[in-house]
C-alpha cells in the first residue's frame, strides 16, 4: 500500500504542472505572443542583458579585396546591381582604350628609337 500512496502526489504534481503550463499555451496563444520568459535569447552575466543585433559584415571590403582595388569593382561586388555592373563595365572599356592608346605611343617611340 505504501506504493500507491507514493505515486499518487507524484501524479497529481504531474497533473497540475501540465495543466498549468497548457493553460499558459492557450493564453499565450490568444495574444498571439509565444510564451517567453527573457526578452531575447542570451543570458549575460557582466555585460548588457540583450546586445542589440550585429549588422552582418560586407563580404568585399577594402581589406579582403586589396586597398588598390577600383571603386567602381569594390561597389560592383558589394551591390551586385545592373546599374552597377554598367558603370564598371563603361570605366573598363574606357580604361582598356587608354592603355591600347598609350601601348601604341610607346610602339611608335620604341620604332623611332630603332630608326634614326
């Protein structure tokens, strides 16, 4: 008989908990707010209780790219835009046409230095 009586408060305390914590899952579910008990989800000790979020940071920058990289490629690859892509690509072009110019200049000068 002394089994019966011990298992009858372990019962009833199981009883009473899960009605109480269903009660406090409907409730909660009425306000539409889940049941929470910290306002986010970090314990902090010694420091602010709820850090506020860490904006994410940008995959290119100047340091993982390299400092001489172009302005114009840093933004292409930081904001992968249409916009973005024809700007690069009109500074490329202009770039590539400028240096076949001054390869040209110097062909010129190397084949007057060859003649005199």
């Amino acid at each position: 008989m002394s089994g019966t009586t011990t298992r009858r408060p372990t019962l009833g305390a199981l009883w009473l908990s899960t009605t109480l914590l269903c009660g406090l899952g409907v409730a909660s579910s009425q306000e539409s707010d889940p049941l929470r008990f910290f306002v986010c989800g970090e314990v902090r000790f010694f420091a602010q209780a709820c850090a506020p979020p860490a904006a994410p940071e940008p995959l290119f920058t100047p340091e993982t790219v390299g400092p001489e990289t172009p302005p114009l490629l840093l933004r292409l690859l930081q904001e992968p835009t249409v916009d973005n892509a024809r700007a690069f690509a009109a500074w490329q072009q202009a770039r590539q046409a400028r240096m076949s110019e001054v390869q040209g200049l110097l062909r010129a000068l190397s084949r007057q230095g060859q003649h005199p």
